[in-house]
C-alpha cells in the first residue's frame, strides 16, 4: 500500500543512540553542559530561557516529525544541530554581555570532558560546579580583567581537549566499522 508509511528502524531517546558519528554525537552531548551550566548562572535574562525553550521544543518537535516518517534520520539530527547553536549563540551573548564568556566557556568544556572522559558521576560533577565553582566565576573573570588571555588560553585548550577527543571517537568509530567489514 502507497500511503503506508514505513517505520523508523528504532526510537532514540538519547544522543548516544543515535546513528552517525560517534564524535559528532560527543559534540553535540558536550554542547548539553554549557545549557545546564548556563541554567546555573542564569540572571534575569529572559533571552536565555526562551532560547532554552526553544531548544527543547524544537528538539520534541524533530522528534515527532522523525516518528511520523515526515523527515528522515539524518534531517532529524541536523534540526536538532541547529536548534543547539542558536541556543549556544544566546548563552554565548550573555555570557559576553556579563563579561564570563571565556571563564563560562571553560567551565562548560571541562564538565564535558570530566564526566564523558573522565567518567566523573554526574551528580558530584554539578553539585561542585554549583557549590564552588560557579559563584568564583564572575570574581574570576574580574581579577582578569586586565589579563583576558589566561581566560582565552584555558578556554582554547580546553576546546582543543574536546576537539581531540570527538576527532579520536569518530576514527575509532572508523577503525571497528572497517574491521567489522573485513571479518
């Protein structure tokens, strides 16, 4: 029957289950730590929480439109893509705004890398970023005031870490898909 539609191979539920990359899939969950960092330093910018609405709404509706056969897997995944920058960009211009960008930045990136390389439990991860972390942030960023490079050096090695990491998933990835075609 033509107005059958086919079912989507399986329901994903989390970034890891989805199909592509496995270091485009480490970026896009190394993204989610700057979101939950930045839902801690939130001030009263109501920019910030309709970004992060946006993200999540978008994201369910992606997912609903990826159930319904209406987009493919792939569409789905760059929707979802898309929806994470535009919500970085917000966070990003507020962190500028209050002057925390780079400090924020490598707050977020090494989060990320403590608990998906360093296999740090997720809930002794925040509650430290939370209790000691983020209220030295601002008082951090302003005893640098005239030094912005040390915020600069850490937030570009940390980048660089993440980078390395998700280039090292995605051959990897490579490496067990060929060996697996060779057998």
């Amino acid at each position: 029957q033509q107005q059958q539609q086919q079912q989507p191979e399986q329901q994903v539920g989390t970034i890891r289950g989805l199909k592509g990359s496995n270091g485009f899939k480490y970026l896009l969950s190394a993204t989610q730590f700057h979101a939950n960092l930045h839902c801690l330093c939130t001030q009263d910018q109501l920019s910030v929480q309709w970004a992060a609405l946006t993200v999540v709404q978008s994201s369910a509706f992606g997912m609903t439109l990826r159930r319904k056969c209406l987009i493919t897997h792939g569409q789905g995944l760059a929707l979802y893509a898309s929806v994470l920058t535009l919500g970085m960009m917000v966070i990003g211009h507020d962190w500028h705004r209050r002057g925390i960008l780079y400090s924020s930045l490598t707050v977020g990136n090494v989060a990320a890398l403590l608990r998906m390389d360093g296999g740090w439990n997720k809930y002794l991860l925040w509650l430290v970023i939370a209790a000691l972390v983020v209220p030295q942030m601002e008082q951090w960023q302003h005893q640098q005031q005239g030094e912005p490079s040390i915020s600069v050096i850490l937030f570009v090695g940390s980048t660089m870490a993440l980078g390395t990491s998700a280039i090292h998933r995605h051959y990897q990835q490579q490496k067990q898909q060929l060996t697996a075609k060779q057998s």
